[in-house]
C-alpha cells in the first residue's frame, strides 16, 4: 500500500491550516486574550499547526451560541435532525482518508487503524444515533381509567464535552452523536495533545450544522476546561479521562447539580483458560492475537488488555507464543499502511511509560520482551516510539494495578477458576475484561463474574455501536456506545392527565 | 543526631523551581495523584482546596519547598494507596503536554511521578 505523504507535504490528502482559532455560533472566532500554543505531531514532535487558547471569556462566548441555538434544534422532528446525523456520516466517507491521516498525524497512530477502525467506527456511530432516535419512542402509562401519565424525552440543554487524545475523532463522536440526537447543543473541549483533527472533520460538515449546535472551544484544562466544566449554565457534562479530573468534574457538577457521565479508565484483565490451546488451530491463533492486542493503539486505550492471566496448563508455552507473536508487531512511520505499532501521543506520556517500566523492574518483575524507547532515526527520531514490552509478575505488583497506557503487559498465571476471578476482580476498576476459553460454560460464567461493565468473550478490542459501554467500580458512569446514551443525554418530561369531568370531592 | 523521619513523597529541584513559580501564579498549591486512563497515573496539582479531599484520601505528606511558605500537601485515594504504599514517590517535571486540570500544563511540562521501593526500614517507621 505504501506511506501517506505527511499533511502539508505534496500529494498529502490532507492540509492542516497553519493556525486553529475557536469554532463558537458556526464560525472561527479569535481568542478573546489572543494566545496560541503549538501542537506538535508525535510522529517527529514537531509543531505543524498552533492552536487557540481558550480562557472563560471564549467559554462564556461559546455557551452564549449554544443557548441561542439550542430551542430551535432540539424542537427540529426527529427526523431532521436523524437526516442531519446521515449527512455527516457520508460526508466523512467521502472523506475517509483525509480524516485518518489527519488523526493518525495529530496522535502518533498507524494510519492503518484509522482507515480501519477510528473513522469507520466513527461514521457508523453517527448513523447507529440517527437511527436510534427514530426509533425511540415515549411511553404512557394509564393510572386509572381518566388518568394517563405521558413521557417524553425532552433534551438537557446546552452540555460540555471533554475529550481525551487517545482517539480524537472517534471519542468526539461517541460524544457528539448523542448529544446532538437528543437535541442537545454542545461545547466541546479536545484534549491539548489533539486539538486540531476535529477541526479537520468541522470544516467537512461545519454547513450541515445549524450555527451554536456545536461549539469547539480549544486550550488547557486549568484555563478553558474549568470554567466549562464548572459554568452554572451546562446542563450536562461528559469527560473521559482519569481518576482525579473526573472527581474534580463531578465536584464541580455537585455545586451546580447537573449529571455526568464520566469514563475514567480500568486496568483490564485478559484471560485464557487451559482449553484455549487445546488445539493448535485458528482458534489458538486468534487467541495469541487477542494477547498481542495489549499494543493495538500502543497501549492507548482505556480499555487495553494490560493484565494477562494465562492458567497454568498452558502458561509456560501459551506466554512462549505470545512473545514470538509480540516481537512480530511492525513499528514504523505511522502514516506507512504496514506500520502495526506507532508513537506514543506526548513526550510526557513517553516518560511515565518508562517511569512504569523501571518500577517494573525494581518490583521484581521479569521482562519477558521490550522495555525500551525505540529509536526509528531519520525523521522519526524525534518521536516518542516504545517497544512492545511485556512484564512477568504478580498482581499486587503497581504495573499490574496502574494504568500505564502504554503498549506494556503484565503477565501473571493462576491455578482454577476461583483463582482467576479473585485476580481479575483484584483491582479499583471495572472497564474491560477478555476471556477466552473454547467451553462455552467457563466462558459464559467468568463473562458475569468479572466486575466490568465489557467483557469481551473470544474476541477483544471491538467498539461496534450497537453494544453498550462502560464502567464498573472506579472506572465510572454511563453507558456509551449504545441508545442508552440518549437517555443520558435527555431528560423525561411527564405529563399527567386526566380526562374526568368531575371534582375530586377533596375540598 | 537523630536520623530524619522517612518520608513518602519527595520533590525533585527541578519540580521544585517548578511548584515555587506556580505557587507565585496561583497561591498555595496542592497535589492528588491520579489513576485510570490517558493523563491518569500522574500526580495533579491544584490552587489548595480546589480539589476536596475526603474521609476516604491518605495525606502522603508535605512537600518542604525553600520559598514556599507552607508545606505542599500530597493527597491519593485510599483505595489506590493500598496498592502503592510500599513505594517511595518523587515529584518529578518532564517537558511535554498533559490535559487534566493540573496547573503546569500551560507551561508545556507535566508533572511525572518517580518511584522505587521504601526500604523495610523506611515502612517500618511509616506503618507505626
């Protein structure tokens, strides 16, 4: 397939303007205190475009658009605004390649992932919300035989969205698509890392949208996502993230008494019963993928399978195979189609990785493979590049209860059932989970065991809309990913009537 | 000379510079350690009292700064501290981008914690 030229460079498919101001009532607006910041691309950690920095004054702009738009879209039927959904999604396949490179520059990804995964994903979710809000009907109750109770779904009003780097485009959509079905207005916050891929998807569809629906506010948590989070005038606010903005988000929800849903990460266990290597099959073989999956999106990923639990049958072997597969893993230019494993997304995010490696090790942990920076040279020697690193250890061990978000595995095996329960249910979050076994009993009973809001059984890594998402324990609150996320994105209005002629003989 | 009590928390010189110039911005200042996912995992720094602690974080400790009026509190979840309270933790800055609210990110670094073991003597005079 060959390497997308870089955006900016000849025959790119894409172009990034040189600067980004805030998108706020359907147009570009300057910054109120004029500051920019540079966004480096990953990749080389050179800068390719600056960005607005956003403070409360560009907030308070931002919610005033919204406010202005937000009666006249959420009273639009259904069906307009389901039409408006469609016309985005085809607007992004048309434009496929564009949106991936420009994602896969801005966070350090393979572009093959993005052409793949993140914007089909992305562009299916906006049709799966258009579809579920044609679908979604009221209800009545009848209370007695005058007296019927209606419900309604009626929007929230003018909602915040906080955005985490890790899949810029595709997170903004779990977001946006709801929010917009259930006739909601929205500003929304990129993470600092990637603050310009969605302007890339904004300038595609910005004339779909009615002016104010959506606002993109950029800057620093501390200077622009504060006052968003907390401004008296968001009804809603919905941040994926970690563990202590989200406390701090929900203390700022609780002084204004609005709802959130907040997605805050896990430290996912992964687990391959005896039966799994029954055979030497196709199903052993995608087994040892679902292993190796730990490094999809370099280990970026809320949900990575970062804790492997390989039952003792097969652990010496099985974790044999797995490394073979985990040095097969292709590190590369991330705008090359063969390139399997990326950069990192930040320079800060390269440096706690290692930071965790060296615990790692200190704690007495084995490494089985990796545990280096990788140097690519050439243009890429600026990068924030990591091995595919697997650890050997046990649970109590902080690499295996931490979140490193890195493509780094810890590797521990257990004895029985009772046994891989007890590990997997042995940490603060509650995200994801895999379990592969061929007995569909052992599978199906660990798949309710686990304390994790996923469990993916025979398979992992699959975001289809359609299958709902989120978190048990510290992990957090709400669903995305399915039409339970209208709900959260709605309020219900009920309207008791009653249809008698006659007093009630109370006074 | 009675050797000093061992501590939890410590700050690196350079994440010291650091806390001194932010403190000049924003007032005292205080740390909670984050976990989960993207920025999680790394210690966040906030104007003291914007982030409200509970009945359920653990005090690590106060970090001495020279300049710095009051000793900078260092808060983490009770729950996280179980799994973490046999590793000495210091405050390190490393160049680079984090989001969350902490208040260095406007300055292009990231506060980055370092560990390694406490020593069994060192958890010996920390468990009492």
């Amino acid at each position: 397939m060959g390497q997308y030229a870089a955006p900016g460079a000849a025959g790119s498919v894409v172009e990034y303007r040189s600067r980004y101001d805030h998108f706020i009532g359907g147009e570009y607006v300057v910054p109120a205190k004029g500051g920019y910041f540079e966004n480096p691309t990953p990749i080389t950690g050179k800068p390719f475009t600056e960005m607005a920095r956003g403070t409360a004054e560009d907030v308070e702009r931002a919610i005033d658009a919204a406010e202005s738009a937000v009666s006249t879209w959420g009273r639009k039927s259904p069906a307009e605004r389901a039409g408006i959904l469609l016309s985005i999604a085809e607007r992004m396949e048309r434009n496929l390649e564009k949106l991936a490179v420009a994602e896969s520059w801005e966070n350090g990804k393979p572009v093959r992932e993005t052409l793949a995964a993140d914007i089909p994903l992305a562009i299916d979710h906006f049709r799966y919300f258009a579809g579920a809000l044609r679908a979604q009907e009221g209800t009545l109750s009848q209370v007695d035989e005058d007296t019927v109770a209606y419900h309604f779904h009626e929007p929230l009003g003018v909602v915040a969205q906080i955005i985490p780097w890790n899949f810029p485009i595709l997170m903004a959509t779990w977001k946006l698509a709801p929010a917009l079905a259930g006739g909601n207005a929205v500003v929304l916050k990129p993470a600092e890392q990637t603050p310009a891929s969605i302007h890339v998807l904004l300038e595609l569809i910005a004339d779909l949208l009615p002016a104010g629906t959506v606002n993109v506010i950029n800057g620093f948590g501390v200077e622009a996502g504060k006052p968003l989070a907390s401004n008296p005038r968001i009804r809603k606010v919905a941040f994926t993230g970690e563990t202590t903005t989200g406390r701090l988000i929900l203390q700022y929800a609780s002084e204004n008494i609005i709802p959130v849903t907040v997605e805050l990460g896990g430290k996912s266990p992964n687990i391959f019963f005896n039966d799994v290597a029954a055979a030497d099959d196709a199903f052993y073989d995608k087994a040892l993928e679902g292993f190796t999956l730990f490094a999809l999106n370099q280990g970026e990923v809320c949900t990575c399978p970062s804790r492997a639990l390989v039952q003792s049958g097969i652990y010496r072997d099985f974790t044999a195979d797995a490394v073979a597969r985990t040095k097969n893993i292709t590190p590369g230019h991330p705008l090359d189609t063969d390139t399997q494993i990326g950069a990192q997304a930040s320079n800060d995010q390269l440096e706690k990785i290692l930071s965790y490696i060296d615990i790692g090790k200190q704690e007495g942990a084995k490494i089985l493979t990796g545990g280096s920076r990788v140097e690519l040279g050439g243009e890429l020697s600026g990068g924030y590049y990591v091995e595919p690193t697997i650890f050997e250890g046990h649970n109590k061990q902080r690499i295996f209860q931490e979140e490193i978000f890195g493509p780094v595995v810890s590797v521990t095996s257990f004895d029985d059932y009772e046994d891989a329960m007890r590990t997997a249910n042995d940490t603060l979050y509650g995200l994801g989970a895999g379990v592969w076994a061929r007995n569909g009993n052992t599978a199906y009973r660990a798949g309710r065991d686990i304390q994790a809001g996923r469990v993916w059984v025979n398979n992992y890594h699959s975001y289809p809309a359609h299958a709902a998402f989120g978190g048990y324990k510290q992990s957090g609150i709400g669903r995305e990913t399915h039409k339970m996320m209208l709900d959260h994105y709605q309020q219900t209005k009920n309207l008791l009537v009653n249809y008698s002629e006659s007093a009630m003989g109370l006074f | 000379m009675n050797t000093p009590a061992p501590q939890r928390v410590a700050v690196t010189d350079q994440a010291a510079e650091l806390i001194r110039r932010l403190v000049e911005q924003h007032g005292h200042v205080m740390f909670h350690q984050s976990g989960g996912c993207c920025d999680g995992s790394s210690p966040m720094c906030y104007p003291h009292g914007e982030f409200r602690t509970g009945v359920n974080d653990v005090h690590l400790g106060a970090l001495e700064i020279e300049g710095v009026a009051e000793g900078v509190e260092v808060w983490m979840s009770g729950p996280q501290f179980e799994y973490w309270r046999h590793t000495h933790l210091t405050i390190d800055v490393v160049s680079g981008r984090g989001s969350g609210f902490s208040l260095e990110a406007p300055e292009g670094v990231r506060f980055l914690l370092r560990s390694r073991l406490l020593t069994s003597e060192e958890l010996a005079g920390l468990e009492t």
